[in-house]
C-alpha cells in the first residue's frame, strides 16, 4: 500500500476511534482553551473527568 493511502488510513481510523479533537483545523472554536471541556467530556462522571 502507498504511503500517503496508509496515512489516510490511519487517520481516517483514529478519528472513528477516539473522534475529532479540538485543536483539529475542522473546528472553528478549537485551541488549547476548549480542551480541558473536550477532555471531561468523555468521562461518565465530571469529577472524576476534571481530577484526571
């Protein structure tokens, strides 16, 4: 397989792994100031998300 098909590839199973991440160029509002909330946000209770 070409390099740059396995790069697309591995990109394209990343984002339906873990989703897109704030600081991608696909979020307007994204940047080091939305991560904590993007962070939280994916544990099922907000304390334990914020101590992590």
């Amino acid at each position: 397989m070409p390099e740059p098909d396995l790069k697309q590839q591995l990109a394209g199973q990343f984002r339906e792994v873990n989703g897109d991440h704030p600081m991608t160029d696909a979020d307007e509002a994204g940047g080091v100031d939305l991560l904590e909330a993007w962070f939280i946000a994916h544990w099922a209770d907000p304390v334990t998300g914020k101590a992590e």
